[in-house]
C-alpha cells in the first residue's frame, strides 16, 4: 500500500531543474557542482552547448556523454526526455558510465516540466530505481514578473516547483525582491524561497538533504511546506491553489478514492498535488505528492516531525473555481474519517 523509508531511500534520488530561458539554471548548475558534496552526480541535459566545462573536461564519448575531473558526469540528452533518462540509467547499470549516486534533469528553458516529472512517477522501471527528490524552479529576479505575465511556461514552471530559487538578485531594482516574493507566493505558496546573489549557493541550502546525502531523510520538508489554512490564491486568474485540512485520522483508500476523483475532473488543469496525511493504515505520516494527473506512490515516514499532526494538502490548479474542491473536500471528509484503527503492521 504505502512505500517504506527503507525502499524509498534505495532509490536513486533525482532533482528536476527547470526555469525559463536565461533564468540561471546552467549557472547555478555549474555551482553546485563545484561543491566536494555532490561527487559522483549526474547531470543531464538538452542544451549541452551552453555548459562552460572549462577543465573539468576529461573525456568525450561518441554519445555526448562528458567524464568530469569531480566524478561528475555531463550528459547532452536528445528527443523523448523519458526514453533518454532510460538511457543513461541503464549505461549506468551495464557499466557504461560511473555509478553516479544522483541525477539532476535540466530540460530547455522552454519545456513544461509537468512530462518529464510524470515520465518518472509513472514509469514502472524508472519508478523502481529512480525518486523524484524535488522539482526546482530558477527565477529570474531582473525578469521574471513580465515573464510570468506573458509566458505560460513559466507560470507552469514555478507552479510545479517544490523548490523556487530566484537568480540575479544583486541585479535587481531595489525593493523589486519583495513584490517578487509574492508573487511566487500567490502562484505557489506551498514552495520553499532561496535567493541566490553574486552566483554563491549553498548546495545543502538549496538541494534537499536527501539529494545531496542519499541516505538522509528529507521528506520532513515537504511536511513542513504545506500551508496549514485552508484558503484560496489566485494570480491573474492563471493559476490557483487550495489547501485543504484534516484534524482526525484518515482511510487512505477513501483519501485515494476522493484524490482519483480530483484527477479525473481537473485532468486538463491540475498542475501539483502535494502533502502529508494521517493515516489509520499508518504508524507514521504519509507523504504524497502528484504531477498533473499523476499521482507518486505514497511513503510512509517511520515518525512525524513535530506535534502537528493534522493532515494537510495543497492542490496547484491552471484557473477554475478552487472553492468547488475545498467544498467537495468538506462534504467527503466524515466518509473518509477513520472509525477505528487499522494500523498496518511494520
């Protein structure tokens, strides 16, 4: 029913980068990598020409594939971004390349992430051996608020982010970053903020402890994203969300049920699905998270965080009416309360 820590974390941990042309991503890149943490990770992505190896470069193969001095791998990934992450997990199996212990995922500036994320969750192959650890969005602090105005990639980008980190900052008008922030904020408020300034980054700031540290547990942070009210935020009305919350245990198979339904009706305009829930068939809070209509395989964590008990989700949505979900939600809830404890055991 529910995946353990133990077999989530034996899973190779995979951060999705995206962000719009020009937004930093292939800079910040570049920084995290120089960082001894993340040795042995790799990196691929479809605009290999704008990377500046400079003397990392040791080797190239004849399938763009790039040996760096750090153990860090480069990867120029071409066509069907599912069939190419395929590829490189499976040169990685057979001994082809180094056994990396992390993948990073950088599509074009003009890709929707929403594909590549779901490519990953519903794959059964790469299901098994690969885990979305986060989606990351770079900002651009000088642009980024006519871009959202204008561009619907990137409104779609930040709003499947699970992570925002605005770029440029130190270029940027003063008093701009505030009205930045908020904006974020409406598009998606369950999304942590970093802002990098001068190209310092920290990458045990900026990437989950679970990515730079396989065998560490970052699951928490999820837990501690999700808006805890229930409320609605619109931004132009392009993109809504809605936080819903549970004080009492929950039926996971009444919960799964209920979000199969929120799928199937919002189909063509759910972006995110993300939180954490209190489960009678669970010893320990159960994360979910889903991209568009695909919905990840929940995890069971061995214990909660904090006190805070309650189960909470934030649903991301392209337009629409979120009042109608938070109503639904309300109306199914006494159906999906737990009546007695039906713990699975450990």
């Amino acid at each position: 029913m529910f995946l353990d820590q133990a077999r989530d974390r034996a899973r190779l941990p995979v951060v999705l980068l995206s962000g719009f042309l020009g937004s930093g991503k292939t800079t910040l890149v570049n920084a995290l990598l120089r960082d001894p943490r993340l040795a042995e990770t790799a990196v691929a992505i479809n605009e290999f020409g704008e990377i500046p190896l400079d003397q990392l470069l040791i080797e190239h193969d004849g399938d763009s594939t790039v040996v760096m001095a750090n153990g860090c791998l480069c990867c120029n990934l071409s066509g069907d971004m599912e069939d190419a992450v395929m590829r490189i997990f499976s040169r990685r199996q057979n001994g082809d390349l180094p056994a990396f212990k992390r993948l990073i995922v950088e599509p074009s500036g003009l890709a929707d992430p929403g594909p590549i994320a779901q490519a990953i969750l519903r794959n059964p192959v790469l299901a098994a051996v690969l885990r979305l650890e986060a989606i990351i969005t770079t900002v651009d602090a000088v642009f980024a608020e006519a871009q959202i105005a204008r561009h619907g990639e990137t409104r779609r980008q930040v709003a499947l982010a699970d992570r925002l980190v605005i770029t440029k900052g130190d270029l940027a008008e003063d008093g701009s970053a505030g009205r930045l922030r908020d904006v974020l904020r409406h598009i998606n408020p369950a999304a942590e903020i970093f802002e990098v300034r001068h190209g310092a980054v920290d990458a045990a700031a900026v990437l989950p402890a679970g990515f730079v540290d396989p065998a560490a547990l970052s699951d928490e942070l999820l837990v501690a994203e999700v808006a805890p009210v229930a409320h609605a935020h619109h931004h132009a009305e392009r993109t809504v969300s809605v936080s819903l919350v549970a004080h009492q245990k929950l039926r996971w198979r009444a919960v799964e049920a209920w979000l199969r339904e929120v799928r199937v009706a919002n189909a063509s305009r759910l972006l995110r699905i993300k939180g954490v829930l209190n489960c009678a068939e669970a010893a320990g809070p159960v994360v979910v998270q889903g991209v568009q209509h695909v919905l990840h395989a929940p995890v069971c964590l061995k214990a909660w965080p904090d006190q805070d008990h309650r189960s909470r989700l934030v649903l991301i949505l392209e337009g629409g009416d979120t009042g109608a979900i938070a109503r639904d939600w309300l109306a199914s809830l006494p159906a999906m309360l737990a009546q007695e404890a039906v713990l699975c055991a450990p």
